[in-house]
C-alpha cells in the first residue's frame, strides 16, 4: 500500500530521513488498519440484514441507525486507528513486496479473522433482538408474533409483522435501538483490539491512543443522545416497553463486548505469532542473500 503526501521543507531546518520513513511505515500501516477494520464492520452490518432476512425476522436495524453506523460510526473508529504514535519496532521489521493481487493466504487470514471477531458479536446481537420481540409479544395484546411465519404475507409491513409497524410500534423501535447499541458498543471494544495489533490490550492499552479514546467518549455520548431522540419521537413510547425487556438481554448488553474484546485478542495472538514467524524468515533470507553475495 503506498499513498502520495507533499513534503515542505525550510532553510536551515533540521531533516532526520529517518524519522520520515518511521512517519510513513507508521502512517501505512494504520492505514491499512483502518480500513480492514471499515470493512470488517461493514460485512457485519450486512450479515445482521441478511441472517434476520434467513430467519425470517423483522429488519433489525432501521434505514435510519445504519445510516447513522455507516456515516458516523464506524469512519470515526476507523479514523481513530489513524492516530497512533510512531512505534520504533516498525523500522526493524522486514517489508515485503508489493502485491498487485490477493492470494489465497491473505483471503483466508481475512476471513478467519471476521469470522471469530465479528460473527459472534453480530449473532449475539439478532439473538437477542429475537428474544426482546419475543417477551414483546409475551406480554403484548392481540395477535404478535416475533417470526413471519404466515405463507400468505406478501410484504413486512401486512400480514403478521403489521403489528411491529402498528399498535407495537414503540416496542419495535425500543428492540431495533438495543440492538443498535450492542453494535456500537461490540464495534468500540473490537476497535480497542485493532489499536495495537502488535501488542495485546493489557501490555499496551488502546487509550494511549488519545485520538481514539477521546472519538470514543464522543461516540457514545452521542449514541446516548441518538437512543434518546429516536425513542422521543413516538408518542405512544413509554418505560413499559423497556421493562418488558428480560434482565438477561441487560446482561448480555453489559458482559458480551468483554466476552467480543477476549474473542479478538485470540485471534490478534494467532497474528501476532504468525508474523513473528514471518519476520524471522524474512530476516533469514535476507541475511543469506547477503552473505551469498558478500566479496569475502
């Protein structure tokens, strides 16, 4: 990955070549960072729409909270992994050449990492947005049903899921901002994996970052804000529909961005070991290189 950035220099200033090839090592590999991160978080939003569609339920997510995760979101975290401060290691690790193509190896680390580090997460999350439609409709009136079983319904909004559009209209929307909030809080604690992908979270915390701390706070201050403002704009909204929710759908909400955070950090060990393993033999082939073509 290479990117073009102009260079301004003064008379009489002092240059050190080698603290800019560590900004730009530093900037490259933050650079692709973030944007496997956007990806990654990208493909999950995807998943959820498409796994709800498979089994049958309504949109998780509405048109509006995806709007808000696409846009605001998921570029700020990303952007957060952009502020990293120069690690010397970087100017002792071995380059590799530039790859016009994706290979089969990439791809597969790739998928193995969105499998374990955001699969779970985004299961989770349509779990448990089920099992609040589900004690929803426990205690609701009339006919409700979390599932769209009915061969006859033609379109979300008659037939079965009529009822999320209609009369449990306010506990639909309270079950879509659950879930919005488990995204974001699984997608702040997997970004706090990606800070650092060469040391793991308790041997450098992600809040040395201050770029990405302080996006961070921001980003959930104004998630409060957004749960706030999309839950007033229903007149028939009140507390009730909150307390419908099972105690253990808090729980999940409150130990499962651990549980996502731990999951990540597995898979950043199995990096971390595969790139040690890496390094070693690019250093040894170069050494060898070396010595075949030395004079003496």
């Amino acid at each position: 990955m290479s990117s073009p950035c102009p260079l301004l220099f003064r008379n009489y200033e002092n240059i050190s070549l080698i603290q800019l090839i560590a900004e730009a090592r530093n900037h490259v590999i933050s650079m692709g960072n973030c944007f496997q991160f956007m990806l990654c978080c990208h493909l999950s939003l995807s998943l959820v729409q498409v796994m709800a569609t498979l089994f049958l339920l309504p949109p998780p997510i509405s048109g509006h909270q995806i709007l808000w995760l696409i846009f605001i979101v998921v570029p700020l975290l990303s952007l957060g992994l952009m502020g990293n401060p120069v690690d010397p290691r970087n100017m002792t690790l071995a380059t590799v050449k530039s790859c016009d193509h994706i290979n089969k190896q990439m791809l597969l680390h790739f998928m193995l990492s969105f499998i374990f580090r955001f699969v779970p997460p985004v299961t989770v999350a349509l779990i448990s947005f089920a099992l609040i439609l589900y004690f929803i409709c426990d205690r609701a009136e009339g006919i409700c049903y979390p599932f769209d079983l009915n061969p006859e319904n033609k379109g979300a909004t008659v037939g079965i899921w009529s009822t999320w559009y209609e009369e449990n209209s306010a506990g639909f929307t309270a079950a879509q901002n659950i879930v919005l909030i488990q995204l974001v809080l699984y997608f702040v604690f997997i970004s706090g994996s990606f800070v650092h992908r060469s040391e793991h979270v308790w041997k450098e915390p992600p809040y040395t970052n201050s770029l990405w701390a302080s996006i961070v706070i921001t980003i959930l201050v104004f998630q409060v804000i957004f749960f706030l403002c999309d839950i007033a704009i229903y007149e028939g909204f009140s507390r009730a529909w909150l307390s419908y929710v099972h105690p253990a759908i808090w729980v999940i909400l409150l130990i499962w961005p651990i549980v996502t955070l731990a999951f990540s950090e597995l898979v950043k060990h199995y990096e971390i070991k595969l790139n040690v393993r890496y390094q070693k033999r690019a250093h040894l082939a170069f050494e060898t290189k070396l010595g075949m073509n030395s004079p003496f």
